[in-house]
C-alpha cells in the first residue's frame, strides 16, 4: 500500500510540474490551430465578422492555385536552406572553440550566446542599420578591403540571404549551446584511446565526436529548420516583403493577407496549409535522422 501511494504520489508531482507547459500549449496552440481551421472555411471579414460566409475548401483551393502563395513558399524554402546550415555549422565550430575548461572562457561563451537574449526587434532595428546599402557598416567594412558596396537589402539576389546572416548571428549561440552539452557529455577516455591507437586531432573529430554527436545535431537541424520556416518579424522590421516580393515569406503572407487586406478566412486556409507541411517536415526530419543517430 505504501509503495502505491508513493507511485500515486510522484505521478501527481510530475503532472504537477508539466500542468503549466500543458495549459500553455492547449491554450497557445492547439485551441488557435482549431480556431483557425474553423476561420478558413469562411470568406471572413475581419472588420465585420457578422458578414462571414460559408465556402467551404474555396479558400484552400484558392491557396493552392495562388502564385503568391507560391512565391511565398519558395522564397521561405531558399532562406532556410541559406539559414539553417550556417547556423547550425558555426555553432558547432563555436561550441568547439569554446568547450576547453580554460580560465576566463566563460566570459567567451557569454558574448557568443548574447545575440539570442536580444530581442528580435533590437536586432533587426540594429541590423537594418548595419546593412544599409549607402552608409551601413557592413559596406563600410566592405569598402575597407577595397570590395564595392553591396546593394544588400534593396537587391532582390541580395535581401534574403543578407537576412539570413543576420538570423544566423541572431541564433547561433542557441546551437551552440546545444553542441556544447552535447561535447562534455562525450567521456575524456574515448579521446584518449583514440589519440592512443593514433589518431590525429582530425580523425578523432571526424570518427568520434560527430557520431557522438548525432543526437544533439538531430535537436539542432528540427529546431533551426523550424525557426528559419517561421521567420517573421524581421522582414515585418526591415524588408516589408520587398524588394520585389523578394522577401516575401510565407508568415509574413499569412499576415498581410490576414490582417492588412482583411482576408482573415483566406489567411486562416494559407496558415493551415503552412503548418501542415511545417508538421510533416519535422516528423520527416525526425524520423530520417533519428533512425540515422540510433
């Protein structure tokens, strides 16, 4: 009897402890992803609910024959694949700099993984300035070395990719952080039988710290690629969608359409979609690469 109260006990705790995460997901996410896909079988007004209509799939099928829409995911695919392999490569190449127990490195790891406390409206405000194609400091620094100024975010070649260096230096103290668990969790001994047997520094990184490390960069490549899909505020801050839609996101799309063209049952359908596919590609990733790291 005592030992069952104390499993009833400790199974209370821990659905005490994970209540709140619980409460904010229902509440954050899984009750608007049911509002939304209630919205998007209307052609729904925003200003003027009252006149909402019925129509069915009319907005999905309209989604899905949207040039725009089109335009829009395209654009969000060309900036994860610029975003999501810079950041996760450098902050695997920061988390090995930084993973030495050397006297002040903490102060090393503080500064690398400062960018992501920032809030995201400083950065773009910040970067924005810096990318300025007439008086920005990346020109500056460019004209230093005797390269000509860059158009950056006024080129539609340029815009996104500006972005997602920017993004990258944003984030990248996150999978460094990450990596960073990862390589201390990896035991000293395995090092030393390898450097034993002969081993150069970079067969040893090559055959025992990137297979140990699967596991950290399957977390990494799902939460970068997640985050790069959902990018916002800084073409909201900085780009508009411009310059010639070069910009245009999809989260940016659902909003415009949602929000400043009062088509809120036509930016429900897009949203629904969009998270359709953002859940399949992360079941798709998890399943590819974790079959990989086991």
């Amino acid at each position: 009897m005592r030992t069952q109260r104390l499993k009833r006990q400790e199974a209370f705790e821990g659905f005490a402890f994970v209540l709140p995460a619980i409460v904010l997901l229902v509440v954050f996410g899984f009750i608007p992803i049911i509002l939304a896909g209630w919205i998007s079988l209307y052609d729904f007004p925003l200003l003027n609910p009252a006149r909402r209509e019925f129509i069915g799939a009319g907005n999905y099928l309209r989604a899905l024959q949207d040039r725009t829409v089109q335009r829009a995911f395209v654009n969000t695919i060309y900036y994860a694949l610029w975003q999501m392999p810079m950041q996760t490569i450098l902050g695997l190449f920061l988390a090995l700099l930084v993973q030495r127990p050397l006297r002040g490195i903490g102060i090393f790891r503080t500064v690398y993984y400062l960018p992501v406390v920032i809030s995201m409206v400083v950065a773009s405000v910040l970067w924005r300035v810096m990318l300025d194609s007439q008086n920005g400091l990346i020109n500056a620094f460019l004209v230093t070395f005797g390269i000509s100024r860059q158009p950056l975010l006024t080129s539609p070649w340029q815009a996104l990719p500006s972005l997602a260096v920017m993004l990258s230096w944003k984030w990248v103290g996150f999978s460094m952080l990450i990596f960073l668990a990862g390589l201390q969790g990896i035991p000293s001994e395995i090092y030393e039988a390898a450097a034993i047997d002969g081993a150069t520094a970079l067969k040893r990184f090559w055959y025992v710290t990137l297979p140990l490390l699967r596991r950290p960069a399957l977390y990494v490549l799902v939460a970068n690629t997640v985050n790069a899909l959902k990018l916002f505020t800084p073409i909201y801050i900085i780009t508009q969608g411009g310059p010639q839609d070069s910009t245009l996101v999809m989260i940016y799309y659902i909003f415009r359409e949602a929000f400043r063209f009062n088509r809120l049952g036509y930016g429900a359908a897009v949203a629904v979609l969009f998270t359709i596919f953002l859940i399949a590609l992360a079941v798709f990733q998890l399943r590819v690469l974790r079959s990989e790291a086991e």
